[in-house]
C-alpha cells in the first residue's frame, strides 16, 4: 500500500481518530492512498512499459505494486516499516514480477540497469529520495507523489524557479502532473498531494564534461549579489560578453536570479562559454 510521512499531525476527525502510542503507523505518520481510481492514476502517469524495471519507494502492503506490475517486468518493492514489509511479502507471494524488500531504499545500491523508480514517499525526506534519484546513473525518470507545494516549487508553478531545477534542468525534465486531494489518503493529512515528473533527456543541452562548470555558474547567480541576474554574473564575467549573451538568451539582465526559467539559464551559460566568449 503506497504511504506518506508527513512532518504535520495528522488529521484527527472522528473517523481517523490517532492510533494508540506506540502503533507503528502512528510513529511512521503513514498516509494512505486508499481510491482504487487514485492508485491508476499514479501508475499511468509512471508512463511503464512492460520491459521496464520499477522501483518502488514505500511500498506499504502493495496496493500501488500491484498496480505497477501489471504494467511492467518487475516492481522491487521497498518498505522500511517491518509490519507492512511482512504483509506486502505475503501479498506478493503470488506474482513473480514483484520483489518485496524491508529495508530503505535511501540506502540501497541502484540497479544495474535502466530503471525507473515510482512511489507515494514520505513528505519528511522528499528532498533525500529525489537526491538518490537524480543521481542515479541508470535512472531514466521517477513519479513521485509528494506534497503538492514542494511539487510545485520544483517545476515554476509559482513563477518561481528553485536553484535544485535550474542546476539539473540540461539534464532532467521537471514536470508537475495530476493534483491529488487530501481526502484521498488515510489518514486524512492537512494540504493535498501532487504527482511529481522527472525524466532525463536522452539529449542532454549541456555537454557532461561542462556539469561542473554550469553548476557553479548557477551557484553563482543564485548567490543574487547586487540583488538582479546580470549584477551578480558581472562578478565573473565581462560586461561586454555578458551582455552579448543577455540579448542571445532573451533575458533581461534587471531580471531576479528565481524569475529566469531554467532553459534561459542554460542559453546564457552556451552563449558565454563558447570559444569565442569563454569566461574571462
């Protein structure tokens, strides 16, 4: 069953009254998914085929693995709470295309091969689970359900561009797909879900030998000396190149360093580190 943790208490109607102290669940703060219609949704926007290999991220006793195998090769399925791992394990006793596995998946070693990873994760170490994905060096995209706010922060929807999209962006697409409301999880938690979309570009826009190089050019402009983009680039590069490459990307130097979208980062970083307008 898929699950959430979630750093608020949860919701304490008369009908999601708390556990009694020391249940599991109640320690884990588990959310539920619990609509049959919501746990479809979440393996379609997972986009399987039926060659894929899936890992799965707090599975619970496996009603979103389920769900996944029938779209895939094989769903490894991994939950930390021992009580759940144990009903997920006889649960998947059946079907061949799931491996049940009780341990954390923050710590466990990637597959050797392409993989995608799916999971209804835990809100407390949202920021963790999408580290280890993005680097993964077999994984070619992961949905993941999280809280809607970080789920938009990720993906512009406030206008807004976090320094975590803009610095993986040549390599991974960030994309905010369906809103889950809350009442769809037990128990009830207090804000909505989102379905969270990374998938990394078969063509990366910036070469792999210049990562380094545009992760500290981000680094830089995030910084937000002089309190706009072009201020705080002036720095490290000349006004004259600079402004070249402000006019090449379409982007107005005045401009605040979160209010520039990620692909115009990476038409100022191409524009200033081509041969002819390296950095000084």
């Amino acid at each position: 069953m898929a699950r959430h943790q979630h750093p608020h208490r949860p919701h304490t109607s008369p009908r999601h009254r708390p556990e009694p102290a020391g249940d599991t669940r109640r320690t884990l703060s588990q959310n539920f998914l619990h609509d049959p219609r919501t746990i479809e949704r979440v393996a379609r926007a997972a986009r399987l085929g039926p060659d894929d290999l899936v890992v799965e991220v707090g599975a619970g006793d496996g009603r979103l693995t389920r769900a996944l195998a029938r779209r895939c090769r094989q769903v490894i399925a991994y939950e930390l709470d021992g009580h759940l791992a144990a009903r997920l394990r006889a649960n998947a006793r059946r079907d061949p295309g799931i491996k049940a596995v009780h341990g954390d998946f923050l710590v466990a070693p990637a597959p050797g091969e392409p993989f995608v990873v799916v999971g209804n994760i835990p809100y407390a170490v949202t920021a963790r689970i999408v580290d280890w994905c993005l680097n993964a060096p077999g994984l070619r995209a992961a949905t993941l359900v999280t809280q809607r706010e970080y789920a938009r922060k990720r993906t512009g929807d406030y206008g807004r561009w976090s320094r975590l999209t803009v610095r993986t962006w040549p390599w991974f697409d960030w994309r905010l797909l369906a809103r889950i409301d809350r009442d769809e999880f037990r128990p009830v938690p207090r804000v909505d879900s989102a379905v969270l979309r990374l998938e990394r570009r078969s063509v990366p826009s910036v070469a792999e030998h210049l990562r380094p190089e545009y992760v500290r050019f981000v680094d830089l402009g995030f910084t937000g000396v002089g309190g706009c983009l072009g201020a705080t680039l002036r720095q490290r590069y000349r006004a004259r190149p600079l402004g070249r490459a402000f006019r090449s990307a379409g982007v107005d130097p005045r401009t605040v360093m979160a209010l520039v979208p990620p692909d115009r980062w990476v038409g100022l970083f191409l524009a200033l580190h081509e041969p002819e307008r390296g950095p000084r």
